[in-house]
C-alpha cells in the first residue's frame, strides 16, 4: 500500500470563486421554480382528468392569493431562467459555423432571445384565439 | 465489420436540452397565462 497521499483540491464552495459561477447557480437555482410550476401545471392535468368538481377546485386553488404570490415569484423566476438560457449559449452550445465562418456570440444569443419574444407572442395568440 | 458501442449520453443530454429550450421559449408567457389571470376568468377554462 502506497503511503503518497496526493493533493486534491478541495471543491468546496467552489462557484462562491466567480461572480460567472455565481451567476451560473443562480440560473440553474431558478430551474427549481421552473419545476415546481410544471408540478403546478401536472396537477392540474390530473385534476382535470379526474372530473368536473376536481377541475373546478384546482381552479378555485389557483385563485387562492397566495397561488397568485407563487405565480408571481415563478413568473420573475422563469423569466429570468429563459433570459440566462439564451445568454449562456456561445459557452453551452458548440461553435455554429455558416459559411466556413463561425457565427458570433451577441448574434447567436440576440437571435435566441427574439427566437423566445416570439414563441411567447404565438403562444399568446393561440390561447387568445381559443379563450374568445 | 466491427460494431463499436454507441453512448447513450447525448440522448439524454438531448432530452434536457430540449426541455431547457421549451421551458425557455414558452414558460414565461406559460406562467402568465395560466397564473397571471388567476383572479379573473380562466382563460383554459373558458
């Protein structure tokens, strides 16, 4: 048995180093809340699936004011989280090259954004068409 | 011919890109529509 006993850097507390790392775990912390609104949004589909009364009382539980504080939170919470997705991308995502030369990071991460502004608009739209 | 393993890794990694991106392109609007309207009529409920 060896008696060398190699250093090994101790990795505690290690993205407290970095405002990046900071950052980073912030955005990452947000996925936390990007969770508890898909479980939010789960339940509702079981309740729905369960009958009219269940329906109704999720309905009526999501009119709760502390559900529309949580809504709130979520909303600032994921906003953020799709604003820090797209701009992580030229460090997430491998180099896109078009024509032989590589696609610039402000490009790639203004056209996510817009990509986003988008989505958000037609998802808008949909549901506005279905609810009128 | 000799058939090499293929890592199942960039499936999964695929998965979780992929709900990286749609929870980026319509979370926001999704949290809204659903939570935004909450003391009002539902708009899903119609």
């Amino acid at each position: 048995v060896s008696k060398r006993r190699p250093y090994v850097r101790p990795m505690d507390g290690w993205w407290k180093k970095n405002p990046f790392y900071v950052e980073y775990m912030v955005h990452e912390g947000t996925a936390l809340f990007v969770a508890a609104y898909a479980i939010t949004l789960l339940v509702g589909l079981i309740r729905l699936g369960q009958g009219e009364a269940a329906w109704n009382g999720w309905l009526a539980a999501m009119q709760n004011p502390l559900a529309i504080v949580c809504h709130l939170a979520v909303l600032v919470a994921v906003a953020y989280h799709a604003f820090t997705w797209f701009k992580l991308f030229p460090l997430t995502m491998p180099p896109i090259v078009v024509n032989g030369k590589r696609v610039e990071p402000g490009v790639v991460v203004g056209t996510g954004w817009t990509a986003a502004v988008v989505a958000a608009v037609v998802l808008l739209g949909l549901v506005w068409g279905i609810a009128a | 011919m000799k058939t090499r393993k293929r890592s199942n890794a960039p499936i999964f990694w695929g998965l979780f890109g992929a709900g990286g991106m749609i929870a980026a392109l319509v979370g926001p609007m999704l949290v809204f529509i659903t939570g935004g309207r909450g003391s009002a009529r539902h708009p899903v409920a119609g």
